[in-house]
C-alpha cells in the first residue's frame, strides 16, 4: 500500500446554511428557528399571515446580545409577535455549565431585538411551552442533570422564573390538554423507560398518562384542544426507531386508547405530526424507503390521503395553520433544510424558504440495485454516469437501523463538487422498506448487510474495470465504518480505499466500553451477549490483518457514542501487524464529538477524506516484502 499524494481539493461550494430548531406559535401566525453558517447564528421570524411568508432576522450579536445565539438555543415565538430565546451557558471548555438564561427578542423597525432576560439557576437543555390564552405566561421545563427536571412558569414581568414543580428523570415533547393548567410530556426514567405525563401545573403533581408496558416506548404526539383527541405513540425496543411504531387515539371521555387499521396497517412508518384547525384531521409524516411524504388521516372515514409534494425529509413540530396551510421544515439532497409552506391538502406548490445559495448544490436519484436478496434502493450522486465517474464512494449509514434518505448531505456535496460519484445504499437492516428487510440484520450484525455490500462492490467493481477506473472507495460511520471495515476485510480487492469515521471494532467491543444508553441497544440488537467464540470475521481487530486497501480512520476525542479507545485499539493492532503509519494507514484523532466526525462538519476533517477519496489507490499488493 501507499501513501496517497497530496492533490488539491476543489473548492468553491458556499457555506452550508442550516436551520434548526423550529417553532410555532399557539395561532400558528408566527415561526421561528435559528440558521447558522459556519459559527455565525442568526434568529429568523416567519410572518407566516401572509400569503408568501415574510423573514426578519438578528444577528449573534445585535441589539446588546452579546453573542447570545449559538447551536445550543432554542426559540419559542409568541402570537405578538415576539420570539423567546432559551440559551444554556457554556463554560470556558465549552461544556454545559449548568444554568440558562432566556432572552426576549422583540420587534422593531428593524427586526426583532433583545429587550430583557430571565436567569435560569440550573439547566443543562430544556425548551419553552406558551400556555394557552392571551395571558402571556410560558412555561419552560428543564433538565437538571440526567435524574431530574424542573417546570419554571415564566411570567412576562416577573424578574426571575418561578418554579413549579421538581420530577424524577427526564422530560421532552408537551402539549396542553386545558386552558393552560395541565401538560401532557414524555418523560424518560433513569432506567430509560419512556412513556406520557399528565402534569398538573397548579397542584404541582404529576402521574402517569400513557403508558403500555414497561417494554414499550410510548410517547405523546399531538393533541387537538377543539376536538380533544389526543394522538400517541408506542414502539416495541429494537424492532424499529423511536417514533416509527403504532399511533394511537385517545378520545374525548377516557376509555382505552385506539389503534386505527387505516392508520397503522401500511409497512411504511408513519409518525404524527400535527392536527387541523378543527381536530377533525390528522397530519402524518409517512416514510417511504429513501423518501418522506405528508399524509391526512380522517377518522370518520378511516382513510388515509397522501399530500403531493417533492421528494425529501421533514421534521416535526408542523403548524397547521387555521386557513389550512401546513408549515414543516424541509430538505432535499439539493436543499439544506429550510421552512416549507404546503398549500391546503390536497393539492398545490410547495413554497420554500430561499438561501443565498440555492440552486449551487448537486442534485441526486434514487435507484435500484441488484442485492443477493432483492432490490437495494440507492441514493446516487453524479448524474446518469456515475457508475464510471473517475471515482466512486460507496457510503454506508450507521444504525444499524436507520438508511440513507434524500436529506441534504454536506459531505457528499463536497465529495460530489470535487468529482467523486457517491453511492449511498440501502442494504438490508435499512428502515424505511418494511419488516423483511429490517429484520435480517437484528441480532446478526455484519451478516446479510455486509453481504449485500460485498455483492454491490463486485458488481460495480466489474464495470469499472472494464472501463480502467479504480475500484470504489468504502466509506462509513458509526456502525457504517465498522460495516465497512467488514468489507475491506472479507473482500480486499474490492477497494481502493477506505474511509471509517468514529468506528468500532465489533459489537462486544462497543458493549464493553460505551455509555448506557448505546450499551443497551448494542444488547437488543446484536448477539454479543450470546455463549460460544465470537465469530472473527465480525471482529475488525481479528479481521484486519486481510487489509490491503489504503485506510483512513477519524475519530473524536469527545465521542460520546461511540469510545475514542475502539479506534486506538485498531491504530494499535495496525501497528503490531507491521503496518506503517502515514503509509498503509492514516489516524486522524479530532478534538470533536461523535456527530461532528461522523458528519465531517469540520473543513480541514472535510478536506481530509475528500483528498483520501481522491487519490486513494494501491501499488503492487501482492509484493511479497509488504506481506
């Protein structure tokens, strides 16, 4: 193996804008959310009365802010207009510091501005909650540390929060079921059970609401005050996402909570979103393989009516406004996340919120491709040609459960600009394509999914050697680094490089090492925990001395999912094997978390994969003296 050369990257893409964040106000006439390019982040109001939303923004700093905006904030406009802004303080490492503080930004003549601010005395995240009415009081929950949370009301002239009521565990999501006297949240235990509270704001009390078993995952979704039905969630551990199981109605009057068929029978995923104006609809996010689409779900007549709209992501919360508009933040792989504005279901043009650099990114398509057991949707960037681009990254998702969808991908985007072809699968463990091709990979990790890569790689391998191009360069995250590590293990040929960011080495070894929450769902979903010898193709640390591809390994220093140690140990192992730092294999280890690596936010990681894709190859492997 050698060390690649050094070749400039292609610049020229614009800053990558995201929005983040959004929020509705109780009429639904205002949103809010907060766009950050680079480290700049500004606060965007929507006036969302109008029939093409109108903008007004502040800057970081404006108006005695004092650099107030960062990533962490969030917003809760209000029906005057006037957009709250929750942020958490930071000490000098720029870990959490335990307390907040709430800013107001009012308007002006030239958009919003800060007038005043509310301490917070101890908060590590939280979010805001109008209560209904004209009263002007918000509540703001906030998560003490991870045993405890804390509801502060927050009046609109009282110089400090005023607190409520103290709960054991975590507390999330919250709709109002009254006039503003008790609160529906999810609330999450130590132990990490998950499920609904009603919370009593003027008793200071709090009991369970929803709840299944202790199994389950069961959360609020939605609640229409008019009608008074009250949609849920409950999702069986391991067999799909948070969020993606069955939706449940709660009537007015009690009684057990209802599952429709129309509802729930589909193989797609379907998550609640919002209901209308008159609570006699239902808006649901509906997953289909690589794609997300709105739904209308009318229960009187039990069917379920899909909303035209282009393909790509969405996010919760939506707003559905009362003349019957849909607010939803959107993203497609040519478009960063923005507002979208659905005309009334169930036709009409979507509206998007233009960026400065619309219309600069690549676009992608799905395909299909021939897997050993069926079809595997794929995401391609790279036009018609890509198969035969002069060079092609094979992107594996982590997960295991989750896929490659057509959101907006920054990494990609830059790959595609440099000219790298990207191909994004959706190999069998995949959400998004129902439970035969779910299922596969539950309990069997690097199995039928590792196959399914293999298969692909020997299939695109041969038409790039019949046209004289390299072979693909495997690259992936998370669970996806480890997946691809596999393949360039059990098939060394196939490659001509590989990319693993923030991997690990096998299921027990991540087990062993990471924090509860991730050591949980290692158990529930591989079989690590099972008697006999641990099969080493599945153990990169036993495997990789079959490695004959140029490899590139990232890691954050702050991983907080996934240990740094698991990508020493292999920087380790690399080494006892003879393998030569700076030749056969480069370790990069960034002062950064597991997010930030997995997504290559930082431009100089960003530059380093894109050149490691560019110009990885190999020089004469079979050279007995480099065995």
């Amino acid at each position: 193996m050698t060390a690649p050369a050094r070749e400039p990257v292609r610049q020229g893409l614009p800053p990558v804008p995201v929005r983040f964040g959004l929020a509705f106000s109780g009429g639904c006439g205002w949103a809010a959310c907060l766009r950050a390019v680079g480290d700049e982040v500004t606060l965007e109001r929507w006036d969302l009365s109008r029939p093409v939303p109108s903008r007004s923004t502040l800057a970081g700093g404006e108006d005695g802010a004092g650099g107030a905006l960062d990533r962490r904030c969030g917003v809760l406009p209000l029906d005057d207009g006037t957009v709250l802004v929750l942020r958490p303080a930071t000490g000098g490492d720029g870990e959490p510091a335990g307390h907040a503080e709430v800013l107001a930004a009012e308007p002006s003549r030239r958009g919003p501005r800060i007038t005043r601010s509310w301490p917070v005395p101890a908060m590590l995240a939280g979010f805001l909650l109008a209560a209904p009415g004209p009263a002007g009081t918000v509540v703001l929950v906030a998560v003490e540390d991870e045993r405890h949370s804390r509801i502060w009301w927050l009046h609109r002239r009282s110089p400090a929060p005023e607190p409520i009521v103290r709960i054991p565990g975590v507390l999330s999501g919250g709709v109002w079921l009254d006039g503003g006297r008790t609160l529906a949240l999810d609330h999450t235990s130590a132990a990490h059970r998950a499920q609904g509270i009603l919370v009593d704001l003027r008793e200071g009390t709090w009991r369970r609401l929803w709840s299944v078993s202790d199994a389950t995952t069961d959360r609020i979704a939605a609640y229409s005050p008019h009608s008074g039905v009250l949609a849920v969630t409950t999702t069986s551990p391991g067999g799909q996402q948070p969020g993606t199981g069955q939706i449940g109605l709660r009537f007015p009057g009690g009684g057990t909570v209802r599952f429709p068929e129309a509802l729930n029978r589909s193989e797609h995923p379907r998550a609640p979103l919002a209901f209308d104006a008159a609570g006699d609809e239902l808006l649901v996010r509906e997953t289909r393989g690589a794609a997300e689409r709105l739904a209308v779900y009318t229960p009187g007549w039990e069917r379920v009516t899909p909303v035209p709209g282009p393909p790509g992501m969405l996010w919760p919360p939506a707003g559905w406004a009362a003349d019957g508009r849909i607010h939803v933040r959107f993203a497609a792989p040519h478009r960063p996340p923005t507002l979208a504005t659905v005309p009334r279901p169930p036709a009409g043009e979507w509206w998007l919120a233009p960026d400065g650099a619309d219309g600069g990114w690549a676009e992608a398509e799905t395909v299909e491709l021939p897997g050993p057991a069926g079809p595997i949707e794929t995401i391609v960037y790279g036009g018609p040609g890509w198969r035969r681009a002069r060079r092609l990254v094979l992107a594996l998702h982590g997960g295991p459960l989750a896929a490659w969808r057509l959101d907006f991908e920054p990494l990609f985007q830059h790959l595609a600009a440099a000219g790298v072809a990207v191909a994004a699968p959706n190999q069998r463990g995949s959400t998004g394509y129902g439970e035969r091709h779910l299922r596969p990979v539950i309990g069997d990790w690097g199995g039928p999914d590792l196959d399914d890569v293999v298969h692909l790689a020997r299939a695109l391998g041969r038409d790039r050697d019949a046209a004289g191009l390299p072979r693909p360069v495997v690259l992936g995250g998370s669970y996806g680094a480890f997946l691809g590590l596999l393949a360039a293990c059990r098939a060394p040929d196939l490659w001509s490089g590989c990319v693993a960011l923030a991997p690990f080495t096998s299921a027990a070894g991540l087990r062993g090492g990471a924090p509860g929450p991730v050591r949980d769902r290692v158990s529930r979903l591989s079989r690590c925990d099972a008697s006999g010898e641990p099969d080493p193709g599945r153990d990169v640390l036993r495997a990789c001395a079959a490695l004959t591809a140029p490899l590139l390994i990232v890691h954050g220093a702050r991983d907080e999912a996934v240990p740094v140690a698991q990508s020493r140990a292999l920087r380790a192992r690399l080494l006892e094997l003879g393998r030569t730092e700076g030749v056969d294999f480069d370790y990069l280890e960034a002062d950064d978390d597991h997010n930030g690596v997995v997504q290559a936010w930082a431009p100089v990681l960003r530059e380093a994969v894109v050149r490691f894709c560019l110009t990885a190859g190999r020089a004469s492997l079979r050279d007995p003296e480099r065995r």
